[in-house]
C-alpha cells in the first residue's frame, strides 16, 4: 500500500473524527436538524473511506497476483545449472523458507541448507573450548570460530566430500543443522545469509554472519543477505561494513523481496527493499544495467 494512500486514509479518518467531536459538542447548542445532516455526511465519509480501502485492496491484490505470476518468467535460469546454498544464521525460519522458495524459482542446478546453531553464538573464548576437544584429535578441524567459516567456505566452495563430509562433523558436533536430502557433494557458486534477531540486544550478526560472508566471499562466491521485514532487530546494517562485496534484501517476506533477492545476484550491489537505508526497491536487469 503507498504512502499515498496511507495519508488518504489519514486525512478522511481525521475528517471523521473532527465531525464527530463537532457532533458531540455541537448538539448542546444546535438544532436537531442540524445534528441530523452532521450525522449523515458523517456516514457518507465512512462510507466513501471503506470504499477506497476495498478497492484499494483489491487492487493490491492484483498486483501481487500479477507479480507472482510473471517473477519465473523473469528469474528462471538466473543462476544457470549452479548450485545454490541458502544459509539460516538469524532467528526467523520462515524467512529462510522464503528465500528457498525465491531462488527456485529461478531453477538453479540444486538448493542446499545451512542453519547455523547457537552453539556458535557466543564469546570467542567459549566457542574455542567447545572446538579443542575436536580439534586436539584431528587438527584439521576448526579450533576457532574464524577457522570455522574459513573450513564452511571451502567446503562449499569445491563441494564436501561423500566419503569423509566435514559438513557431516559439524553438525554431530552441534555446529551446523543440514537437510539430509540436499546434494552437499555439488560446488556452490552462490549463496544467500538469512539474518534478523528477535532481540535489539543481539551480537550474532557481529559474531556470525558478517564473519561467515567474509569467508564466502573470500572464497569466490556470490553473497546476498536478507531478512523479512517483521523482525524485531534489523541485522541488515551490519554488513555495510562490508561495503559494496554484498547485496541486502530487507523484504524476503515480500513477493518483490523475493524478485529482488534473485536479481541481486546479477545486479549492482547495494541495499534493497522498503527498509530504512534501502536505496531501491528492485535491481535492475541485467539488460537495463
């Protein structure tokens, strides 16, 4: 709904209710008749303003069948035959759910899952005891938060081992959550972080997510973050440290969101969506480039 329309609402409610407070107070010292016609343009105002908000609505409606019907036309084969990972480091599942669901519809060659566990949202120190164990035995093995992304990144990049999965390592030890019907033994060429907190409070993005898409991007592949627009702590201005390495999406609950996440790949970098700092609703094409 446009802001437009917002303060059409605003400005035919405020009407409303100053003829109501007239109505009231008129009704002391005027005639009955004159309450009587008050009343009545009072009625027809409603009336005028549930008329605009229904067609309104209807005509949202309408937009958002219309966009969800031409968006696979225009992100099918966006990421040609590679293979996609969509990482969960935020505390919203369901925003992570939305953005699988936008990447296929861009038909990539396979989708796997990553969900980070709280495990690894803690202080560096804590972290570092929970790993030397594991370490100790085998010194490939990440000893330290940093050395984990690094280890995550290569793996995805070139593809995890079918015989000896570290991917599998980590998550016996807690570290990482897997679908165990994606195909991790394929090379990821792009990824998307699925970040937002449920608590102003936080420090997983600072700990975790911008850490992991350094580790990413170190390795070569395509980062883009998103979030819906419901969470309670935005982590999106986290990863302008990083400057133009990455794109964000603020709105992935969004059938635009959506749109945008995918083109973000192939566009310029920058900061999508409705949110505040957002700089445009869509990326280009690549063909408006």
């Amino acid at each position: 709904m446009g802001p437009g329309f917002k303060y059409h609402i605003v400005s035919i409610s405020a009407i409303f209710f100053a003829l109501t407070i007239g109505l009231v107070v008129g009704s002391v010292f005027v005639s009955p008749q004159f309450a009587n016609r008050q009343e009545r343009a009072i009625r027809l105002l409603q009336q005028t303003l549930n008329t605009d908000i229904a067609e309104k609505g209807k005509e949202i409606d309408q937009y958002r069948e219309c966009v969800s019907t031409i968006s696979p036309l225009a992100l099918k084969g966006r990421f040609g035959s590679a293979a996609v990972a969509v990482i969960q480091t935020g505390d919203y599942p369901d925003a992570a759910s939305r953005a699988s669901d936008a990447i296929e519809l861009a038909s990539p060659g396979a989708i796997v899952h990553i969900a980070v566990t709280p495990n690894l949202d803690r202080t560096s120190e804590d972290v570092r005891n929970l790993l030397e164990a594991r370490h100790s035995a085998d010194h490939a093995f990440p000893g330290d938060r940093d050395a984990l992304f690094q280890t995550l990144g290569l793996i995805l990049q070139r593809g995890d081992s079918q015989s000896d999965s570290v991917l599998t390592q980590l998550e016996r030890e807690g570290l990482i959550r897997l679908t165990p019907e994606d195909k991790y033994a394929l090379p990821v060429k792009f990824a998307v972080i699925v970040t937002g907190s449920r608590s102003p409070d936080s420090l997983r993005a600072a700990r975790i997510d911008v850490p992991l898409a350094r580790a990413l991007i170190r390795q070569g592949i395509s980062v883009v973050v998103c979030e819906s627009r419901d969470v309670l702590s935005s982590d999106v201005p986290s990863f302008r440290v990083l400057g133009d390495e990455l794109s964000t999406v603020d709105n992935i609950d969004m059938d635009i969101g959506r749109c945008a996440l995918v083109l973000a790949f192939s566009g310029p970098r920058g900061d999508y969506g409705v949110g505040l700092g957002a700089s445009h609703l869509l990326p280009p094409l690549p063909e408006q480039q």
